[in-house]
C-alpha cells in the first residue's frame, strides 16, 4: 500500500513520521521526500492496520493529512517517461551519466533478438561498439548524427544530452532512425508544389505529355525522361513520384553532371566507415537507402560514368548493392526515374552508354517537348513567371504589354522554359512601374527568329533553316568548338561542322 503524508515543515518532523513506521516492523519499499510531502511504499501494510496508523500519524506535531494515493511521485514520472517513449515510432534508449542503459521503448526493444533485451550494460557494449562510449562521454553525449549497427541493422544515431537539476551531466535520448526516415525529412525540407496540376501548359503537345505522365506515374517501372536543356524534366519527374503509389515516401535527386565520378558514387551508394581519407566515422548512407520505398530521380544520366553505369545496371537487376568499401549486400524498394538532354540511342552506338543499361532505364518513357513547340504557353507561362517573380523580389505587381507578346512568340527559345523564367525575373528586377515593356525585354535581336507565318518568306525550308542558323549563331558563343557545340545539341561533331561551314559561323 502507498500513501501520501503532508506535514508543515518542521525540523525532525521526516523522522518522526519514519521512526512511527519503524516502529511497526512496516517493510518499506520506497520513501520519497518532497518537504511537505512524504510518500511511502509499504507492501506489508494492510487495510485493517491503516486507521489505527491514521490516527498515530495525525497524532505527530505539524502532520496534515494521511491518504492513500496509486503511485509514488517517481513511478507516475517512470511510467509517463514510458508512455512518451513507446509514443516514439523509432527506437529510443535512455542512458544514465555513466552510458548505461537505463529504459529503452517498445520500438527499440523489438530490434532486439528476445534474448537480448535485458538491456544489461553500456550503450558501447549494446551497439558493441566500445568506441561509442568514449564519445559520448569525451563530448558531452554530443555526437554529430552518425550510423550504428544493432542486430545487424543499420541506423542513424541522433544523441541529445540529459542535464540533472545542478546542470551536470545526466545522461542522454539515443534515438535511432532508419535511413528512409532520414530520407523523408530530407525530402519534405525540399518540398514544394510539385503534382500535375501546378505544371502550366494547354497547348497540344502540353497536354499529350501530361495525360501520358500521368498513365505512367501509376505504373511501378524505371521512368526515362528526355527532352532538351531548360524543359522541365525535373518538374515531370517530381509529379510522377507525387501522381503515383510512392507519394508518401521520399523523392531524391542526384545530377549526374554536376558531380565527379568518386563523389557520385558514395552519394548513390553511400559508403562504410573508412572507405576513403575523410570519410565520415560510421559510414554514410546513399540515396538509395535514405529512399527506401520511394523515388530516387537521376538528372542528366547521360554524363554517367561507364564504371557507375555497371554498378546501377546490377541494382536495377535485384535491387541489391553494395556501399563504397563494403561487402554486406543491401537490398532496397526504390524507383529509378532518370533524365537527360543528349541522344542515349547515338551514345550506344558509340560505345559511351551501356546498351543493357538503356533498355533497363527505358522500360516507360517520356518526352518533353521544347518551348518553340509550345506556342500558346509561352505568355501564359510568361504571366506567371512575373507574378512569381514580382513576389520574390518584393515589388508591386506587374504585367507584360502588348507589344512584348511578338517578341516572347517570335523567340527561338533555345533555353527553353528555364531561359525564360530568367528573362522575365531580369525584366522584372530592372522594369520600373507597373508595366513591363519590350526595351525591359533583355532577348538579343539576332536570337529572335520569326516564327511568323505571314512572313513573306516564310516557306518551311527558309524558316527551319533561319531558325537553325539563329539557334547555332547563339550557342556557339558559348560553345565554341564543333565538339562542345555537338555534344550540347546530342548530335555528331561532323553535322555540327558542316552546318557550321553552311552558314559561316566561326569563321570570322
């Protein structure tokens, strides 16, 4: 029986009220001092005997009252502690100043084999990982998120620091997350907008591309993406993980382009403790784990190594993997939806892409057209750009006049969609007033082809012709070699050269 004795608080009144407990030979379990309070746990005192030590009680100086109560003040603590943890989806421990294992939720204990959880010893010898202790305690049970293996599965260790009432140390909340879990964070801080219905476009090429995507963003297979530079691959491919039965889970992206072979490697696949010089103590997980159930996207696939083509080519066969320096196998469920800009067929033939690699990667796909297809998106995508744009610089809202609309329908495009949006946020950082005007339009005169069809000599020889002319005059600006100029456009060096000499650009 347990019971709550409040008392005005005097000297020697504590003992008083024990040496009355004494007295009757009462085992005593627990006493907890919270001055004026006393709590008393005595398993041997009985309901007959419990009005006769009332009144023995009530008849000490300063004594209050006497009650019976369910629980002592640190047994409610113990199991409110208990029904936060068990509260906690991922696995919890809780470990005293010396990293012994103090409580551990139902989550963690059910990573545990059954005749494990005893949960006996250090949080070094739980993970055996005697290095692990010494951390903790060298910096203050403050620890940069690192990976742990207990029973054989690997976690990220996330530690937070306990502090006792006299700001010492108490000890610490080991909390243990999945690399999917980690992987859904990471996704959600990326979060925006990103289903079919924010993709802007009416005209029939637009739609046809939409209603396709949408088909396929029900279907569980490798998704390749293909369209020119500054389309909006990443957009479709964002709405297809959203359309489809992954929605919930994690989208993440690796550019292909933008990163070297080496690094590129451990981002996919991640990598084990020691791989390499710099390598993060215990390892680090890749994309493909923290993806786990969900969609790992691959930009620009196309500037993949051969060496990684090989290593993804074996993970889209089982699902399986090995991190950099590993030889544990990994198996994942994540959905492969890859994209480029270049002609993967031309680099097959020339032996710069694997062709088992291509017609894995190609089982549904998708093209998107460029910009100079979409016509009658061009201005409605303009407004919106503005209003975007007007938003994020913070100035009053504007539109476009009239006599922009020739100019933005009469533009080649070659950046497409991205080049654009970047048009319109430069015209609208340097506009003034509430209208943008054709001069705020920063769009180079020799780029702007005529797609006018009234143009007297608009015959369809003359116009392709004008607009190839104008679209190679422009790039080769910035590519200024027939090799770079062929491989941004995915075409051979030899046509690029020959329409080149056509023209007479580069020769001045």
């Amino acid at each position: 029986m347990r019971i709550h004795v409040t008392f005005d608080d005097r000297v020697g009144i504590t003992q008083e009220v024990l040496a009355l407990l004494g007295g009757r030979n009462l085992n005593l379990d627990a006493v907890e001092m919270v001055p004026p309070n006393v709590y008393i746990d005595a398993p041997t005192l009985l309901p007959e005997v419990l009005a006769e030590l009332r009144q023995a009680l009530l008849a000490i100086a300063g004594v209050q009252t006497v009650a019976v109560i369910d629980l002592l003040p640190s047994q409610h603590r113990r199991l409110q502690l208990n029904a936060l943890l068990d509260a906690m989806t991922d696995p919890a421990v809780l470990l005293d100043s010396n990293t012994h294992v103090m409580l551990a939720n139902v989550a963690f204990l059910r990573c545990l084999p059954e005749a494990s959880r005893h949960l006996a010893g250090t949080v070094g010898e739980l993970f055996n990982d005697p290095a692990l202790t010494r951390e903790l305690q060298a910096h203050g049970f403050r620890l940069p998120m690192r990976e742990v293996l207990l029973a054989g599965q690997a976690f990220l260790l996330d530690a937070v620091p306990l502090a006792s009432d006299d700001s010492g140390q108490a000890g610490a909340l080991l909390t243990l997350f999945h690399p999917s879990r980690i992987g859904g964070r990471l996704s959600a801080l990326q979060e925006q907008a990103d289903d079919f219905a924010t993709l802007l476009g009416n005209s029939p090429p637009m739609r046809t591309l939409l209603a396709r995507a949408q088909r396929l963003a029900q279907l569980d297979a490798p998704l390749l993406i293909q369209g020119e530079t500054g389309t909006g691959k990443e957009l479709i491919a964002r709405a297809s993980h959203s359309g489809g039965g992954r929605a919930s889970e994690p989208f993440l992206a690796l550019n292909c382009a933008a990163v070297p072979e080496n690094l590129a490697e451990s981002e996919l696949f991640g990598y084990v403790s020691g791989a390499f010089t710099g390598a993060q103590r215990g390892g680090k997980p890749g994309l493909l784990e923290l993806a786990d159930k969900g969609t790992v996207f691959l930009d620009e696939i196309g500037e993949m190594s051969l060496y990684l083509q090989a290593k993804l080519l074996r993970f889209l066969n089982d699902g399986r993997f090995r991190r950099v320096g590993g030889e544990r196998e990994i198996q994942v469920d994540v959905r492969i939806v890859s994209a480029t800009h270049r002609d993967l067929k031309a680099m097959v033939a020339a032996g710069s892409f694997r062709e088992d690699l291509y017609y894995r990667l190609n089982v549904l796909n998708l093209e998107v057209p460029p910009l100079r297809e979409r016509g009658q998106d061009i201005l409605a995508l303009a407004e919106a750009f503005l209003q975007q744009a007007c938003k994020q610089i913070r100035r009053q809202p504007c539109r476009l006049t009239a006599a922009t609309h020739d100019t933005l329908l009469n533009h080649a495009w070659p950046g497409n969609v991205r080049q654009l949006q970047n048009v319109i946020f430069r015209a609208a950082a340097i506009g003034e007033g509430p209208l943008i005007d054709q001069a705020d339009l920063d769009i180079p005169a020799a780029t702007a082809t005529s797609l006018n069809p009234n143009h007297e000599h608009a015959t369809l020889e003359a116009s392709m012709a004008r607009y190839e002319r104008d679209l190679l005059s422009q790039l080769y600006q910035d590519f200024p070699s027939t090799r770079r100029l062929a491989e941004r456009l995915g075409t051979s060096h030899t046509a690029i050269a020959k329409r080149l000499r056509k023209y007479g650009i580069g020769n001045e």
